[in-house]
C-alpha cells in the first residue's frame, strides 16, 4: 500500500485518538465534579443521577470500542496489513479507509457481520 497514504491515515488515527481520549478525561473529570460537589444529604435524591451516570458509561462504552479498533488500526499499519479485510483478506478501497480509518473489514463482510448482529 501506499506509504504516502498510510502515513496519512497513521496521522488521521492518531488525531482521531487524541480526540477520544481527551473526551473521556473530560466526562471523567466532570463525573467526579458532579459527585464530590454532591450534598450527602442529596444522596436520598440520586436517582435522577442515577441516570446520567448510566448515560455517561453507555458513551464510554461507545469511544472505548472506537479507542480500540483504532489501536488495531494502528497496530495494522506497524504490521503492514493496514487496509487488509479481516475476513476474506481483499483490500479494502481507500475511499472506505478515508471515511472510516480504523475500517477492519471490506464493505461486503462488514453489510454481513452487520446482518447478523442484528
Ligand atoms: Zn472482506
């Protein structure tokens, strides 16, 4: 594959990291404003809270799967099988790689695995 275009989907993924892991610092760091300026006395009235909180772990779950297929990606690039689907080892387009840098499968087997997920 192209070094020119592996280098930028490297930068790209590397951005896209940065991005997620300073989000989740953020939703961590305002958790733990929330409930340190928490009254103990208002701990009787946390079901409200309750709910964000599960809101907030539904988000992390979301950028921590994102986190990991792009720690895969870029463990893809330093073994030279970037752009390589998973599944039935075609190369996957570039075009696809663009939209999606951290893509593990080629469009076929991905409209597959999607199929059956469901
Ligand atoms: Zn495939």
């Amino acid at each position: 594959m192209d070094k020119q275009f592996l280098a930028k989907m490297k930068a790209e993924l590397l951005k896209q990291k940065a991005e997620i892991l300073r989000h989740l610092e953020a939703e961590s760091e305002g958790f733990r404003e929330i409930v340190e300026d928490m009254d103990p006395k208002d701990i009787v009235d946390m079901a409200a809270d309750d709910v964000d909180k599960k809101n907030l772990e539904a988000l992390n779950v979301v950028e921590t799967r994102k986190l990991s297929l792009i720690e895969n990606a870029l463990g893809r690039i330093q073994n030279e099988r970037y752009g390589v689907c998973m599944e039935c080892s075609k190369i996957i387009p570039t075009p696809r790689l663009e939209a999606i840098p951290y893509a593990l499968f080629c469009i076929d087997c991905q409209t597959k695995k999607d199929r059956q997920n469901r």
